[in-house]
C-alpha cells in the first residue's frame, strides 16, 4: 500500500515536535498573551462604563470664590444670584479678562475666572459662544466640573434671550438617532456591529498563524530531512506518500491542539476574572432567553439596568445561540480541512528543493496562496466597517465569494459560521467545497510527490510539478 507506514512518521514526528524548547516556549508564551487579553478584554469594558469619573450626586464645589467676566451681555444679574444660592460664590468682575487671570493665578485657594465671550459673523449675528475657566493652581479638582456648570449657564442665559422658557427649550433637546438597515435584514446594536467587525479579523489573523506556521514547518522539516539523506533512509520502509501523510496528521493534531488550548485559556480566564469585569456585571442578563434580555430595552431602563450593558448582553447572548454542537463540528471541519489543504501544498514545495537554501524561494508560491486566501478573508470585512456602524449584518459580495473560494474559506468560514452570516445549508456547501478541492489536491500531491522527493538538482517549479502530474 503506498500509505503504509504513516503511522510510525506520525508518531515520531508528533513526539518530536512536542519536545522542542521552542514549541514549549511558544506554547507559553502564547498562553501567557492570550490570557492578558482576555482579562483586558473583561476588565476594560467594565472600567469604561463605570460610573467613577461621574460627579456624585452630592458633590459640591468648593471654591471660595468665582468671578464672571461676561463680553457676551446674556448673563443677568438674576443668573449670578441664582450660582451664588447654590453654593457657589459668584460675583462680576470689574476688571479685564487678563487682570482679573493674573490676580487668579497668584491665589493660593481656590478661585476662578470664568469669560463668557461670543463670535459673530459678517452680519453681526452671535456664531458661537465660549464659556472659558481659568483656575487657581488649588482649584484644579472642580475644574471641569465648574466649566460644565457655566456651560449650562450660557446656555440656558442665550435661550431666554431669544424669549424661550428654559422648560420649552429642554422638551425640543430629546437625542435623535439614525440608522439605515436593509429591510428584511437583521439589525445590529453598536456592540453587536463590533463583534460582526471584530470576530472575523480576530478568527482569521489566528488561523492563519495556525495553518500557515504549521505548513511551513511541514515543509521545512521534509526539506531538511531530504537535503540531509534522512529521507532515503525512511524511503527503504515507508513510502513517500506515508511520509507526507504521516507528517501532516501530526503537524495538524499539533496545531489543533494549540488553538484549543487557545480559546481553554481564554475560557478559564474569562471565568476567573469574571466577578472583576464586565462579565460580572452583565452574567444575570446571559444564558436565560425567558429574563429580560429578551424584552425591550425600555424594560431594562425602567428596572434600572444600564442600557450599555443591556446591548451587549444582548450581542453576546446573539452570538452564543449560534454556537450549537452542529455549528462547533462544522467549524473544527473547517480547520481541519483547511489545515490539511495547505499542509499538502506545502510539503509538496518542501519536496522540490535539493538545498535548505532554495527552500524560501521554492515556497514562494505556497506563500503567495496563503496571504491571498488570508486578505481574502480579511479586508472584506473592513471595507463593509460602514454597513456595520449603520447596524447591518448583511455580508458584502467578496466576503460570501470568501465563505465558498477554498483558499480563503478555512480563515472566514469559521466566523461566519459563529456570526450567523451563513445558514445551515450554505455551511455545509461551503465545507463540502473546500472539502471536495483538499481531496483534488491530495490526488494531485500523491501524483507528483513520490517523484518529486527523489529528484536533485535545482528547485522544480510548479509548472514543472504539473507536467510530472500529467504524465504520471
């Protein structure tokens, strides 16, 4: 049997590769990154949405005192009344804008200058207003909240100018948002679009590493052991076709077990880190379709739940559904395949060289296939960034043409898969594709592979390799 033997060079090669300081290294190193990011990615969320930068409810300032320089002419006598009854200690300034900064400068407590100014156009007309704080080096801590204060002041001082109660003015202030979505399409919150954004970057960039490194390997360890007579030794027992079988299982195995190993890492401290992060916070609004999660968000905000968190419970909650037991299958298959695609490409450069030298050249086709497929996969997504932010899901063309090409489909399948992008007949054509040309390539590797490993001379090219497959 031309496979007889595969066993032996998967084994050894296996237990080889799995001894080395460097893949050893690699592992942890690797384990070690991907566990940060995990926890950043947990932790971060939670910092930016907590409310620890908020003024508390019973903050007061403290300045002692706050002098108003006003150019604009909208601030009254009844405003500056109305801050001082507050507990802020407001008074006009008879001086200029720059003495009045000057004596503020020297004060060792706290005070402030605040000029109120206005741009005009051509015409006259006001353009814009400045609210500008100037603070005493002691009142820098209620800085900002003092600015956002006199902000308002204006604001509301330039509104009853124009004869608007201020009650009116804030009924015509509620925030008004616009989205466009295909009709018939599913609509996105802003974290649902950033998974749909961010996911398939992440999944493709890391099975790429994967399968691409992995392939190399391959390749480089059948060129050395041919350039160093090794491989005719294994030539007198096992056959050429076992030896690139062989190799290839165990290289996939390794890798496999590497991701794996990956997204346990990533598991383990998304748990640990959990009652310290974002997923702490959000975990009663996981995992239960019948809870509130799957109302409306006005349910949240009325028993008091951060509409923040709702949207990404939501998005997280989205995702999760789809990773069903069929969808895990057809995602390890993906990898597999896609894995097994490349590794057979890469053996077969591996095979053509009689030098270590010549092997990077000899690889550059294989290296051409690989980031071909890779940015296939890849760009399509950014150059949809803006169907996402406007809350779309739906794919563009080049990234379904990605999901069925075999060169790009084992780095955007698998997110497509988990996304939702892809129903469950479209995966499996797209699996069954790729499957079908892994196994055209197999016939074709195993034509040209049992010539090529005895060839010496210079690197065959592979319209070279092609001409031994017809005649072979």
């Amino acid at each position: 049997m031309r496979t007889k033997g595969w066993q032996k060079v998967f084994s050894f090669t296996l237990r080889q590769y799995i001894k080395t300081k460097s893949f050893i290294i690699g592992t942890v190193v690797v384990c070690i990154i991907n566990a940060a990011l995990f926890a950043l990615a947990n932790i971060l969320p939670a910092a930016a949405m907590s409310d620890g930068n908020d003024v508390p409810s019973d903050y007061t300032l403290s300045f002692e005192k706050v002098y108003i320089i006003d150019e604009t002419g909208l601030i009254s006598d009844e405003d500056i009344s109305a801050l001082a009854a507050s507990g802020i200690p407001t008074e006009r300034s008879g001086k200029s804008s720059d003495e009045a900064v000057a004596e503020v400068a020297k004060a060792e407590n706290e005070q402030a200058v605040v000029v109120f100014s206005a741009n005009k156009n051509a015409d006259g007309e006001i353009s814009s207003l400045n609210a500008k704080t100037f603070y005493s080096k002691a009142g820098k801590d209620g800085s900002a909240a003092l600015s956002s204060i006199m902000a308002e002041v204006l604001n509301i001082a330039n509104v009853k100018s124009a004869g608007i109660s201020p009650e009116d003015y804030a009924k015509t202030q509620i925030p008004i948002t616009t989205k466009a979505v295909e009709a018939g399409e599913a609509e996105l919150n802003s974290y649902a679009s950033f998974f749909q954004y961010f996911i398939p970057m992440l999944i493709s960039g890391v099975l790429f590493l994967l399968i691409f490194a992995y392939g190399s390997t391959i390749a480089q360890s059948i060129a050395i052991e041919k350039t160093s007579r090794v491989m005719e030794l294994l030539l007198t027992s096992i056959r050429p076709l076992a030896v690139v079988i062989g190799k290839v299982l165990a290289m996939g195995v390794v890798s496999f077990g590497q991701f794996l190993l990956i997204i346990i890492v990533g598991a383990v401290t998304g748990a640990v880190t959990a009652p310290f992060g974002i997923i702490g916070q959000i975990a009663p609004l996981l995992s239960d379709p019948n809870s509130l999660i799957s109302g409306m968000p006005e349910s949240a905000a009325q028993v008091g739940i951060d509409l923040d968190k709702f949207d990404l419970a939501q998005a997280i909650n989205d995702i999760t559904a789809k990773i069903t037991p069929v969808n895990v299958i057809l995602m390890i298959a993906v990898f597999l395949i896609g894995f097994v695609f490349f590794s057979l490409l890469a053996s077969l450069f591996g095979a053509s060289v009689s030098r270590i030298e010549d092997l990077q050249s000899a690889l550059q086709p294989y290296s051409l296939i690989g980031v071909a497929g890779f940015l296939l996969a890849y760009y399509p997504i950014i150059f949809n960034i803006d169907s996402l932010e406007a809350g779309s899901a739906k794919a563009n063309g080049v990234q379904i043409f990605s999901y069925y090409f075999p060169i790009s489909s084992p780095f955007s399948l698998p997110s497509a898969i988990i996304l939702g992008q892809l129903d469950m007949a479209q995966s499996f054509i797209a699996v069954i594709v790729l499957a079908v040309f892994t196994v055209l390539t197999a016939m074709l590797v195993s034509k040209i592979y049992e010539t090529i490993i005895l060839h010496n001379g210079s690197p065959l090219k592979f319209k070279d390799m092609l001409k031994i497959a017809k005649n072979n």
